[in-house]
C-alpha cells in the first residue's frame, strides 16, 4: 500500500530536517511527501533545497521512489490538508505537523495497522521532545484519553484510508479543532481506528515558550469548550488571544 504524507507548513524553520529524516528511512520506498504551504509568502517551500525534490511546487511523474510534492494554499491546516490530499495518489494518507518526528518503521507499522480491513485509519502514540516530568504526564494523559475514546489529535500524525477520507469529504475547514472534528466523524460512521504503541516524538516548543501549565489548561478549556458546541472560529479566537 502506497502512502502519501500530506505536511501543511506555515513558515516552518525546521522543515529541511524532517524532510531529510523521512527521505531516508527505508521504509518510505515507494511514498509521496506532499508540502502545503499556507503563507503569502511560501517561505517554507522557498527553503527547501534537496536533489531528491522532484518538480517542486508541481505535481511529479509517478515513480516508484520516494519523491516531495510542493503545493501552495490558503492557511488554516484543514485547508491545507485537504489540498494535498487532493493531490495524492497514496492508498493511505498521513497527515503529518511539520514539527514531528516518525518512529522508527513508522510506514511499516501504518501498512501492518491497516492491512486489517476492520480497521479504517489511526494514528500513533505521543511523546513531547523534551521529556520533562509535566510533558510526560501529559502526554501519558494524552495518550490515555486517545486509547479510550479512539479519537487521536493531530499532533499523533493521524492516518486513514485514501477511498475512505474522501468518503466522508475530508477535513472540514475550521480554524481551530480541525483532527478532532474529522477523527470523530470517522468514528461515529462506524469506523475502527487503530492507536499504535510507538510514539511520535512531537516538539515541545509552544509549552516550552508559553510555559506548560498555562499552555495545558488553555488547550483543555478549548475542547471543553468544543464539545459543549462553541463555534470553532470563536475557539480560534480565544486561542490567538491567549498564546504567546
């Protein structure tokens, strides 16, 4: 099964690094790596220099090696998913932040989730980077809220069925609680999702930079917030005005 990463970046710093860890992992053999860029001014694609990238900013030929889409969007990570999903040709589509790393076998594991047609799509396991005592708690928290109600964050690099993301007409555009809304949809069609054991390792930098307890409570009062049927633009707003 052919898999295609769908990455929305907004002035990523860090982006030629996770491309150089995903081009290289032996696994990826035959996988696309779809770039969508939401900034006016597309600096993140603009710092992309690899000679494995093949017609940047254009859709390549189909090959049977790894190779790297660039795209451009409006911003809003919905948005930009859906655009590169649009331009996927992967039996399997993994969304993925730019400021997460894969772990190791992490196409495999995917192939071997969903080779069990119960199964419809799923997501990994979370680890912040640095591991400090409170980032572990959460995360250990985190990952116990997804076991339990099958309904992982995007910050888990989130996979699912190609046929069966555009089933249900992919991520709606909100501004704000985009996985969540999507993840749950899957669900309530009657869809398995498998959360695998290995861990991502997702940058801890927002907690670190906003400090990790005021950072938790706000993100928790958000989807409380969501789930008593706030307008996710309102969230959105909230969100803005109380980060750093």
């Amino acid at each position: 099964m052919k898999i295609s990463v769908v990455i929305p970046v907004f002035r990523e710093e860090g982006i030629a690094a996770l491309l150089d860890d995903l081009l290289t992992r032996q696994d990826a053999y035959d996988a696309e790596f779809i770039i969508v860029d939401g900034a006016p001014e597309h600096d993140t694609l603009d710092r992309i220099a690899d000679p494995r990238v093949t017609d940047l900013r254009v859709t390549p030929p189909r090959t049977t090696a790894p190779c790297i889409i660039g795209l451009t969007s409006s911003p809003g990570r919905g948005v930009q998913q859906n655009r590169g999903a649009e331009a996927a040709s992967g039996d399997i589509l993994l969304f993925l932040h730019a400021d997460t790393l894969l772990p190791v076998q992490a196409f495999t594991l995917i192939r071997q989730a969903l080779a069990n047609p119960a199964f419809a799509g799923g997501a990994f396991s979370l680890a912040y980077v640095p591991a400090t005592p409170g980032l572990s708690f959460i995360a250990a928290a985190a990952n116990l809220r997804s076991r339990r109600t099958r309904v992982p964050y995007g910050d888990q690099a989130i996979f699912v069925r190609h046929s069966v993301f555009r089933e249900l007409g992919g991520f709606s555009p909100l501004p704000l609680m985009e996985d969540l809304e999507f993840m749950t949809r899957l669900r309530r069609h009657g869809h398995r999702i498998s959360i695998l054991a290995m861990t991502v390792r997702t940058s801890a930098r927002r907690h670190l930079r906003e400090g990790i307890l005021r950072c938790t409570l706000r993100n928790l009062l958000l989807r409380l917030l969501y789930h008593c049927g706030v307008r996710p633009s309102l969230l959105a707003a909230l969100y803005r005005r109380h980060g750093v």
